[in-house]
C-alpha cells in the first residue's frame, strides 16, 4: 500500500512538471540554460529564509505553542517576499541578457540558433524552474514517509494527508509558472499594482495551508484561487480572447506574436 501511495502522488506532484518539462523546455538549450538560473535564484532565496528561520527560533522561545504559531506565519510571510524578490531578480537578469546578439551569442555557444524568446517565453521558464525546486522541497520528505513504516490515520488523523499534499504542491508548481509570467508582465509595464497583486496572491495562498489539517476548506479555496491565478495569467501574456477593456490589445508586451502563437513556442521562421 505504501508504495501504491508513493508512486500515486509522485505522478501527481510531478506528473505535469514532467511533461511540461520535457515538451517545452528540452528542444531549447536557452531554455535549460534559463530553467538552470531559475531554479538557482529559487535556491538562494531558500537558502536565506532558511537563515532568517533558524535566527527566529534562536532567538525566541519556542516552547509557547501560540509563540511558535505566530513566528511561523511570520517566517512564511517574509520567505514569500525574498522569493517574490528573486523572481523580480530573474526578470532583471534575464532582461540583461535580453539583447539579440548577447541571445545569438549564447545560441551558438550551446549550438541551436533560433529567434529570441519572448518575455512570455522566459517567465514561463523562469516559473517552470520555481515551480520546480518549489514542489520538489515542499513534498520530497512527506513522499519518503509515504513508503512508512506506520499507517496515516491510525491515531485519528485524516487519512487524506498523501493525497491532499501531493494536490496542494501540484497546485502550487502552476501558481508558480503564472506567478512568474504575472510579474514579469507588472515588471515590463512598470506597474506596481500588478506587482503588489501578485504577493497578496502568494500570501493569501501560502496562508491557506494554515488551514490544514481542514483538508476540503484549504483544497477547494487553493483550487479557485489557482482558477483565478490562471486565468490572469493568461489575460497578462496576451491570450486569444481577452477582453478589450483589459487593455492587453491596446499596450501589447512584445510583438502581435505573442497572441498568434503560443507563448511556449517560437513562431516558426518562413
């Protein structure tokens, strides 16, 4: 049973990051090249909350479980804005290195031309590779308690936790992947209400996982929020469909490119 488990909610974490890895990014060097530097930046900025953590508890007593409870909603509160910091650091390099010849450079180093990748291109590889370290280190440990020994629920607690985690990191490599492509976009436009918008919406969903162990409250307001996140997603990187009032027709980000082809593969050169 445990290793039904482990495998179950392995394809559900990963599944999709998997496949979105293989088909969008392996075909391109540049995009490796950029998912390598993504997931790096993710790293730093996981190497510095967990600094600020260990300081916190140092610091503190940790035996007042209202202490704890308070300290640990703070320590999520500031790991969130020193990720949303090197996200905004990920676009800032990748838009130095934006230029055509430092692209063609980079292209013949690794031996593939092509044109340059569009802005919705790199936030969406930029946010593959948080999506990725992200759910990765979120889910690894509770994967390996999967294969036991010991039975969840045994002692009164939902049986549910597997599958409910392994739901919640998914859901949480597609916010990544939008938050990214959200950014970059409030970013290019220089607008810092796209770009407060996007913490409060991290914020909001790293405070929903306070709601567990209620499992079907954190799961169902997680899921309309990963509905809502995407659907943004989608109106900021130009998608067919958008409504005029939205303004994505009238200030366009690159090219009208980005709304006849999709925004994970280039325009096929004629």
């Amino acid at each position: 049973m445990g290793l039904v488990m482990f495998f179950g909610c392995s394809f559900i974490t990963f599944g999709p990051a998997f496949a979105l890895f293989i088909f969008t990014v392996t075909d391109s060097p540049v995009r490796v090249i950029i998912l390598v530097v993504g997931a790096s930046l993710w790293l730093v900025s996981l190497l510095l909350s967990s600094l600020l953590w260990y300081a916190l508890v140092s610091l503190c007593n940790g035996s007042n479980p209202n202490l704890q409870l308070h300290l640990l909603a703070t320590g999520a509160a500031v790991a969130v804005l020193i990720q949303e910091t090197f996200r905004a650091a990920s676009y800032k390099l990748l838009r130095f290195f934006s230029q055509k010849k430092t692209h063609a450079g980079l292209a013949s180093f690794v031996g593939k031309g092509g044109p340059p990748l569009s802005l919705q291109q790199k936030a969406f590889v930029s946010g593959l590779a948080f999506g990725l370290m992200s759910s990765y280190f979120s889910f690894a440990n509770i994967l390996s308690l999967s294969l036991g020994p010991g039975i969840v629920g045994i002692h009164g607690e939902s049986s549910h936790f597997f599958i409910t985690s392994a739901l919640q990191s998914m859901m949480q490599f597609f916010l990544q992947i939008c938050w990214s492509v959200q950014l970059f976009s409030a970013c290019e436009r220089a607008s810092w209400a796209r770009g407060g918008a996007v913490v409060l919406t991290h914020l909001l969903s790293c405070g929903l996982s306070f709601l567990n162990p209620r499992y079907y409250a954190s799961l169902l307001l997680q899921s309309v929020l990963v509905v809502a996140v995407v659907i943004w997603a989608w109106v900021e990187a130009g998608g067919r469909g958008c409504p005029g009032w939205l303004g994505v027709g009238d200030q366009p980000l690159t090219k009208v490119e980005t709304v006849q082809y999709s925004a994970l593969r280039s325009p096929v050169e004629q």
